[in-house]
C-alpha cells in the first residue's frame, strides 16, 4: 500500500472530524450560544481597540478619526497618577491573590471532611449564600456593620474600652475590608470546584492509607492535596492572569474622597475620564494597557507552570 498524500491525509481528516461533529451534533449545538457570546461580546467590540492609537471624535468615527501613535499611553505613564493606580491595582490584586486563593481550597478540604450530610449542607448553604448577595447589597452590609456610630464593629470596639475607628474613610483600612470581604463572599462558591476535583479521588487510597496507619493530615496531605493540585494549578494561572483586573463596582461603591489614595485604581481611572471626561482613546489606551499586561502575566505564569508541574492551560 503507498502512503497517503498530505492532501488525502488532510481530506480524511476533515471527513472524521465532519462524522464526529454530526454523531455529536446536539451537543455542538449547545455550545454554540456560548461561542456567539464570545464572538459577539468579546471579540468583535475588540476591533474598536484602535481607538486607542487615534484621536477619537465622535462626529468622524472610529476610520475617520486622526492616527496619533502611544501618544496617550505616554499620557498615562507621565501622569502625577500613574504610579498611584499600579501601586493600589497591583496591591489589591496580590493581597486578594494571597489571600483569597487558599481560603478556598482549605474550605473544601474542610468539607470533604465532614460525615455528617446535614452538617455538611448546612455549612454549603452558609458559605455558598454571600455568593448571591449583589454587589451594591454587600457594600451597603458592609458600611453598616462598619458604621463609627452604629456599627456592630465599633460598638464592639467601644465594649472592649477603645476608641470608635472609621473604617471606610482611613486609606490603611481600604484594601483589607475590600479583600476579606470578598473572601466572605466568594469562598464557599470557589470552593465547589475543589469539592467536585476531591470526589474524584479513588476512595482505595484513602483505604490504603488507612491500613498503613496515616492519620487524616496525612491523607489530606500525600493524597488529596496532590488528586486536586492540577485543578488549583489551572485556577492559579486564571486567578495571576487577571491580577491586575480589579474589578470596578465595589471599589467604585466603597471609594470615597477621604480613601482616594488607597482605593484609586485603574478600573476607576478608566471611567472618571472615559465616562465622566468623555476621553474616549485615552481611557481606551488605559484599558489597553492593563489588558496586555494581564496577558503577559498569563502566559510568563502558564509557562512557568508547565515546566514545574507539566500542568497548563496549554
């Protein structure tokens, strides 16, 4: 028999993969919303980036409007600001990564623990309802509960002797009422990934180990940490990818003028002089900017990743 040519190799291919896709037909079907919402949502708004490069006017367009190089990413990184947003996006950013990584998976491996089901549901339901709390919602319980007057905090504080203390308008208390509120709130739904990775560890193990004589710190740490490690791998490289990505409603609704040097970060930036200034390419240019550093991020961290573990994204 001689060997196919490229070309009969490529059409047999394509005829495989054409039988697979109509075998399968219904679930490509339900992928499809999904891909339109990316293209449409994600991909096709990105051809207005160039704006970033011109000197946008409204009345010409995005084509019309004149060319003018990085001229408002020198803008950006001349300005008296600029170190001030990096220091506190980048802040927040690691100070969540440190943080609220980690709760998580302990949380989980706590649970997997648990053998009584209606304990262990009670604890889900505990954790998972902060998660479903809006935005706006968790700011507002947040101010209350902080409240020099009337919060429950200070109240406390004053119980104990001390002195009531203004949480929300000191810049030292911004990033870890921002952080830890965010663990609170976002920890037991993390957490479901982790759980759904330890129940697909093989029980024999845990049998195993059990009749080697390993107590329950061993398990968790030579068989349940190691069976969910590319999980926490693959969510590491995501959670370093968007580290700069700090996300602009809450710090927008916690931000006020007395926390300004804290809570100014490039998210805020991008909006008092997009929305509000109405500088459409250099908020653009901003944007960019914390974009492209993102991915830069995400790439070094997946191939430092798969050197290491030999687990990536790609």
């Amino acid at each position: 028999m001689t060997a196919m040519s490229k070309g009969e190799e490529r059409k047999v291919n394509m005829n495989t993969a054409f039988k697979r896709i109509k075998k399968n037909y219904d679930l490509y079907l339900l992928f499809l919303p999904v891909l339109a919402f990316f293209i449409i949502f994600e991909y096709v708004p990105m051809y207005g980036v160039q704006i970033a490069f011109k000197d946008f006017i409204a009345t010409k367009g995005i084509w019309g409007s004149p060319w003018v190089g990085f001229k408002h990413f020198e803008r950006f990184f001349d300005s008296f600001y600029f170190w001030r947003l990096i220091r506190n996006t980048l802040g927040i950013g690691l100070y969540q990564l440190i943080v609220g990584f980690p709760v998580p998976i302990v949380l989980a491996l706590m649970i997997n623990e648990v053998k009584s089901s209606l304990f262990r549901r009670f604890v889900q339901t505990v954790t998972y309802a902060p998660h479903f709390l809006s935005t706006v919602v968790a700011v507002g319980m947040i101010m209350m509960f902080l409240s020099p007057e009337t919060g429950l905090v200070n109240i406390a504080i004053r119980l104990f002797g001390g002195e009531p203390i203004s949480f929300m308008t000191e810049p030292g208390w911004f990033k870890s009422i921002y952080v830890w509120s965010g663990v609170w709130q976002q920890m037991g739904w993390s957490s479901i990934i982790y759980l759904a990775a330890l129940a697909g560890i093989d029980p024999q193990l845990h049998e195993a180990a059990r009749v080697d004589g390993a107590s329950r710190l061993r398990r968790i740490w030579h068989i349940n940490l190691p069976g969910i490690m590319p999980t926490v791998i693959v969510l590491l490289i995501l959670n370093v990818g968007s580290i700069l990505g700090v996300g602009f409603e809450k710090v927008f609704l916690m931000q006020n003028s007395l926390n300004m040097a804290a809570s100014d970060v490039i998210s805020t930036s991008v909006y008092r002089s997009g929305i509000l200034g109405a500088e459409f390419s250099y908020s653009a240019a901003v944007g960019l900017f914390n974009s492209v550093v993102n991915f830069i991020l995400l790439l070094t961290v997946n191939r430092i990743a798969r050197k290491v573990s030999e687990t990536s994204l790609w």
